[in-house]
C-alpha cells in the first residue's frame, strides 16, 4: 500500500505539472510588463480557459490522483 500511495503523490504532481502547463488560464499583464496568473484589469488572457484557476487545477489534479490510487489500492485491499 505505501508504494500506492507514493505513486498516486507522484502521478498527482505530474497530473498537476500537465494541467497547469496546457489548460491552466495565464494572463499578460501590460501594466506591469509580465505573465500572471491572476486576471486584472489590464491583463489579457493568453493562454488556457478563463474557468481554470490554479486552485482549480489542484482540486482536479488532487481528485484525480486520489481517485486513480484507490482504483490502484482496491485489488490489494481485497486479499487483505
């Protein structure tokens, strides 16, 4: 069980790396010059979905992980 459990907190980080590198909305704040992650008012988005907030990909990064180490964990916890 403790290898399940290190592979779903390393298959979470890595569904959390995925996610925020590809679907995770960034913005270009043109006042300050830089990329953010948070919206303002002189911030366009430019690249991601707006609905997609770090937080947002943490909660799904972390439901993910968990879902996918007890699916893992299952067969071993029936011989138990």
């Amino acid at each position: 069980l403790g290898l399940v459990g290190l592979a779903g907190g390393l298959g979470g980080s890595m569904i959390d790396s995925v996610l925020g590198a590809t679907v995770q909305a960034t913005y270009y704040d043109r006042d300050a010059k830089r990329i953010t992650k948070k919206n303002g008012p002189d911030a366009e988005q430019i690249s991601g979905f707006g609905f997609l907030s770090n937080e947002m990909v943490n909660v799904v990064s972390t439901a993910l992980a968990s879902l996918l180490a007890g699916l893992a964990a299952r067969p071993l916890l029936a011989s138990m």
